[in-house]
C-alpha cells in the first residue's frame, strides 16, 4: 500500500531564503509526481509535473527532483516570496492517487 | 479555456438530508476524479471516470455515495443521506486521455453536515 509522507508539516523561513520541501513515498511503481499549492480556501495549483522516467523538472523559481529508487521527491523554491505562502502538496500517481498531508510555508516579509 | 468547475462552492445542510455536487471538468478531458478531504486529514481519492465508465470506485466510502457521468461530460456525485462525517472539501480533476497527464483541480465544494 502506497503512502506518502511530506515533511515538515510547517515552515516558516524568512523572505529571500531558498528551502526546500520533501516528499517520500513507499512504492517506487509509480507513473508521475505531482506537486501543488494550495492556498486557504482555495482549489490546488499543479505547480510541476514529473513523470517517473524523468529526474527533475523546473519552473521559474521551482524545481522539483525526483528519485524513484529511493521514493523521494523534493521542491526547491529559490529567492522566497511573501506570495509563496502556502500548503503544498505532493502527489503520487500509481495504481491510485495518493497524496500526503502537506507542508504549511510562511514566508516572513 | 475554462477550467474545471464545480457547484456549488458551499453547501450548508442537515444530517439525513441529500445533496448533489456537480464537477464540469475541461472539455476533451476523459478522466474524471474526486476526491475528499475531510478537516486534519489528506486528499483522499474516492473515484476516477474514463468517459462515462467507473474505472475505480474503490475510495467511495460507502453505498450513501453515488456518482455519475452521464455521456461523459459533467458528472455528480450525490450523498443520501448525509451524516456528520461527510463534511469536508470535495474536489474534482480532470486529466487528457492516458495515465501519465497532470491532473487539472476544481476549485472544491465545501460541505457542512450539521
């Protein structure tokens, strides 16, 4: 049975500070990972889509790493915005979507 | 172009009470999904559609929980009868045909059971 595990729960760091967020996840059959934002009240933002044979993918200032032997993913948010105050979300999509509870950001003006 | 939809954004309603919630997902997209998620807890999936064929339906939690998508298009999903454990954000996504899109995200129902 797949789980993920997203770590930390929380963070806050200071504006301009690069972080990065983890993900893991126990069955390396999978087909992609996703990676959302979800503000409050909100719906999610597909931020980065990685496929399980690629090994990173990069978007402005996100670049999210994949490695499937080891069942860890990581998003690398360089230069912090206060605007990049979020939870965020990784998924992994194999026989069934799962998702883990989510890192809170805080980006401290 | 429009992306996916959902109605309505909140419901308010009583246990023992039915409701119906409505995802418009993007147009050409064969995968339909929802999923939940109820206060503390992750996203949870409940079922995936490929056109108008349940593909899985092994996250619904029970038979008080019916969903539909008639000719492919929207589907619904209904809760009869609601009970307090129900309440939380339902989400529906959408994907193109195949496995391995991103999957695009509605923007939730947020369901209150009293």
């Amino acid at each position: 049975k797949q789980e993920v595990t997203q770590i930390p729960a929380a963070l806050s760091v200071p504006e301009g500070e690069n972080l990065v967020l983890n993900c893991s996840f126990t069955d390396s059959a999978i087909y992609n990972l996703q990676w959302f934002r979800q503000d409050p009240g909100k719906g999610l933002t597909s931020l980065l889509l990685i496929q399980s044979s690629q090994r990173e993918q990069t978007s402005g200032r996100l670049n999210a790493s994949l490695d499937k032997s080891s069942g860890r993913s990581t998003l690398y948010i360089a230069a912090s915005q206060p605007g990049d105050s979020a939870t965020y979300l990784c998924a992994v999509k194999g026989d069934k979507i799962i998702f883990g509870k989510g890192t809170r950001l805080h980006i401290l003006p | 172009e429009a992306g996916v939809t959902q109605f309505p954004s909140h419901s308010v309603i009583e246990k023992g009470q039915t409701v119906t919630l409505r995802c418009d997902p993007i147009s050409g997209h064969d995968n339909l999904y929802w999923y939940r998620r109820v206060m503390g807890k992750e996203i949870k999936f409940l079922l995936h559609f490929v056109k108008e064929s349940k593909q899985d339906e092994s996250g619904m939690p029970n038979n008080r929980f019916l969903a539909e998508r008639t000719g492919g298009t929207y589907s619904t999903l209904k809760v009869q009868p609601a009970e307090l454990e129900d309440s939380g954000v339902y989400f529906c996504a959408s994907s193109p045909p195949g496995s391995s899109y991103e999957q695009y995200f509605g923007p939730g129902t947020r369901l209150t059971v009293t």
